[in-house]
C-alpha cells in the first residue's frame, strides 16, 4: 500500500488533486482511498489531504501518520507546518517550488529522503494562463511514485476532465497540456 498526504491552502486544488488521483488509480484496478482533512475552512488555510492506493482491500479509516510521499503544493507551508513528519525516508517529497535546494535541505530540516521539485506556477501559467497548481502536482506524483504509467494517467485524465468540465470544455486542453509537462519537468534534487 501506498500512503500520500498531501499539504495546500485552501483553494489550490489539493483536495481536489488528491480525489482526481484517488478515482484515476481506481481506474487502474487499485482499491483507494482519497479524503481531506479541514481547519478552519477558508480560502488561503492550510489543508491537508491524503490517499492511500493499494492492490489488496483498504481495512485502515484514519488519517495518514507516516506517508510514504508527501506533496506539498505551496512552499509557504515549508516554514509553518511540519511537511516531513512521519515521512518514510524511502519514499520521498515532492515540492512545488522554484527555491534553491540549500534552503529547501536546510527548511525541511534533516530529511534524508527524495526531494522532488516541479515549478507548478510557471507550468498552469503557460497550459491555462491561470495559477491552478494541483494539475501539475497529481502529475508529479504519479511521476514520482509509479503509480500508473504516463499513458494510463493522461487516458484516465482527459476522460475525467471532459466529464469535470463539461460546461467549460474549453479548459480540457490546457489541463490535458499541464499534465504533459509537469510529467516532463518534476525533477529530483
């Protein structure tokens, strides 16, 4: 089993990052498990959300204490809230940041495990000329864990997205275009 906590702010999409990755591993014949975890439910909060994606039945209903990845979708919660606790040193960490590795070793302080970066900013600027940062952060951790293979999440995407949008199906290419990238330039450090 697979256990991934994922940490944002309210309105950037992680929760919704972490159910998209929850239905596209199902899609793959995985058994899953995607759910939030709200403070304070306001725009710019931090949140968090986990999954769990397995090959055998999921008997565990709890919150995920010691993730084998963690996505830490804005890297202002770097200095506020504890990203690495629990974090399995053989999984890893996966960072939307453009921060130099220095300060990212130095800021997670003593984490000996994978650091992953992806600029998700500049990636859904350039795919959807908005900041939507959860698009590029589901690639890359399916990048990261091997999830499911490239092809399956893009299949499994552009099928989820002409049903999410289906009233804006004009938004469809563009996500489908931030995938392709950020499956391209999630980088390890």
């Amino acid at each position: 089993m697979i256990e991934i906590r994922w940490h944002g702010r309210g309105g950037q999409g992680a929760k919704t990052a972490s159910l998209l990755l929850a239905d596209a591993a199902f899609n793959t014949g995985k058994y899953i498990q995607g759910f939030p975890e709200y403070g304070p439910e306001r725009m710019g909060a931090p949140i968090t959300a986990y999954n769990r994606i397995s090959d055998e039945p999921i008997t565990i209903h709890s919150n995920i204490y010691d993730p084998d990845y963690v996505v830490v979708v804005d890297d202002t919660l770097l200095e506020s809230v504890p990203v690495t606790d629990g974090l399995k040193e053989q999984g890893a960490i996966v960072i939307n940041t453009t921060k130099s590795p220095e300060y990212l070793k130095k800021v997670l302080k003593g984490y000996n495990g994978a650091i992953y970066t992806i600029d998700a900013r500049k990636i859904s600027e350039e795919a959807l000329g908005k900041y939507f940062p959860n698009t590029p952060m589901l690639a890359a951790i399916v990048k990261v864990t091997g999830i499911m293979s490239d092809e399956e999440l893009l299949e499994d995407m552009k099928s989820s997205f002409k049903h999410k949008f289906a009233k804006k199906p004009e938004v469809i290419d563009g996500n489908m275009k931030a995938l392709e990238i950020a499956l391209k330039e999630v980088k390890k450090i």
